[in-house]
C-alpha cells in the first residue's frame, strides 16, 4: 500500500510513521486511518521492525479530526455514511484498539499541537514523550461531542479520574509542562531533542531485549488492565514462564549474561508467539 497521509521510514530496527499532513497541521483523516492500520500491520509482520515512533511533520502532531467539512463533519447521514448504530464505528476507536493490540512497543514523539484525536491516538501507546511546545487538549465538549478512540478507558487509567475530568469536561489546551505534571507524559524536551530522545529510548529496547519477550510483556501490562481478578494475571504470567522457559530465547538470554556478552536473540514475533490468554477475547462491537 502507498501512503499519501503518512510517511514509513525503518531503520536499523526502529520504525518512524510521520503524520504527513504538515499544511493541516496533520488533521486526521479517513485515508490515515487505513494508512495507519495498514503500517501497523506490516510492522506486526516485520521480525526487522523492533519498536515504532509516531510523530508529526512539520509544526504540529496532529490538529484533530480534518473539519474541512464544516458542521455536518461529524454528521453520518450528511456525509453519506450509514447511521446504524451497531455498524457506525468510531475511526478514532478503530486505531486505538489496533495499536492495543500491537506486538510491538510504540512510542508518541509529541513534536506541536495535539488536540482531540490527535491527543487520544497517543493515549494507546506505550510512552508519550513530548516537545516543549507540544500544545494539547480534550477539546470535545466545546466542539458539542464526546471523546472518543476508547479515550473514556484509556485517559482515566493514565492520569486517574479527577485529572481526566478536568481535562474533559473543560475542553481546554495545555502546554506540555502541564501535560508532564499530569503524568499524561513521561518526559518534556527541546524541540531539536524530542526525536533523538524517541530515538534513544526505542534503540535501548531494540538493542538489548528479545523481541518475543517485549511482545509478552505488552500483552501481559495492557490485557492485564482489562482483567477481573489478579488470578487471570497470574494465569497468563505462569504460562509464559512455562511456555519461554523451554525456549531458545531463555536459553540464549542466561548463557550471554554467564558468558558477559550481547544476546543473539533468534525467536521470531511473526511466527514464534506463545499464546498467553487462551481465555481472552475481545467484545464484539455491538
């Protein structure tokens, strides 16, 4: 598939997806949801592609949902899309449960404005970390909507309840500093340091863990926010201690710390992946 709202750069391990509207200030479309779905895909498939970046091009992240289309853009029957219930899905939501199911690590390079979508895409991924005039916000209840992109699960679990609702019910945008103080990022850097930074810590994690091991354990920390009782936590973390202590990845990863030297991880995430949760399944959307 060729991108015409994101562009795909893969480089020594680490995958850089770059929202590539810059004159938009990158405002979300339908074409980058499938151009995002699609680059997803590929990187689950893609044993050469160990962590991903998300970042904007040119001033902004992304500016929300593209309102080119003026007050019916959020209207189904006006811009001719059905208005069943049980089949209109939100795109937001659609890309946020596919990034929850990535079996890769994923990060969110804030690099300028990010505001409704722009800021709930982040919102599944594994690290946010952002540049110093990084701007965002929950703009929907001054737009007359709701959050969306599963936002109302994610955001609460993120910065907690009380947080989340100031945010929300509010609608305002914040800087970045507030943003860290709010625990809605990890860490706030000079615009010329925020990739480099991105950079860094998705090289840390392609040069010195397993790959099959980092897909399990994001599994394990997202599916686990999900589980009823401790017990379904521990049922999948015995499996996984049963299932990889058997594995030439264990076997490697003990040796090269005895032998004092870099592991020569060979399992592959494509095709090697124990299945952790024979008892999960995800909702039927309904």
């Amino acid at each position: 598939m060729s991108y015409e709202h994101i562009a795909y750069e893969a480089t020594d391990g680490v995958l850089t997806i770059t929202l590539d509207r810059p004159e938009q200030l990158n405002a979300f479309t339908g074409t980058m949801l499938k151009e995002l779905t699609d680059a997803f895909d590929r990187a689950d498939s893609d044993d050469a592609v160990r962590a991903i970046i998300v970042t904007g091009r040119g001033r902004g992240f992304c500016a929300g949902a593209d309102l080119s289309g003026g007050p019916d853009t959020f209207n189904a029957s006006s811009r001719g899309r059905t208005t069943d219930i049980q089949q209109n899905r939100d795109g937001g939501g659609q890309l946020t449960l596919r990034i929850f199911e990535l079996k890769k690590p994923i990060i969110a390079a804030i690099n300028g404005p990010a505001v409704g979508v722009g800021i709930t895409m982040t919102l599944a991924m594994d690290v946010r970390l952002a540049s110093e005039t990084a701007r965002m916000g929950f703009v929907f209840a001054k737009r007359g909507i709701v959050p969306e992109a599963c936002s109302s699960w994610f955001l609460p679990r993120i910065v907690g309840i009380s947080q989340a609702m100031e945010w929300v019910s509010t609608g305002r945008v914040f800087d970045a500093s507030e943003a860290l103080a709010g625990r809605l990022v990890k860490a706030v850097h000079a615009p010329g340091d925020l990739l480099p930074a991105a950079n860094r810590l998705a090289r840390e994690i392609a040069d010195n863990t397993a790959p099959v091991s980092v897909a399990l354990c994001r599994q394990l920390m997202w599916r686990g926010l999900v589980a009823d009782h401790p017990m379904e936590a521990h049922m999948a973390d015995s499996r996984g201690i049963l299932l990889m202590g058997q594995s030439a990845d264990v076997r490697e990863g003990v040796a090269s710390f005895l032998e004092k030297r870099k592991p020569e991880f060979r399992m592959s995430v494509a095709n090697d992946l124990p299945d952790l949760f024979p008892f999960y399944k995800a909702p039927e959307f309904a």
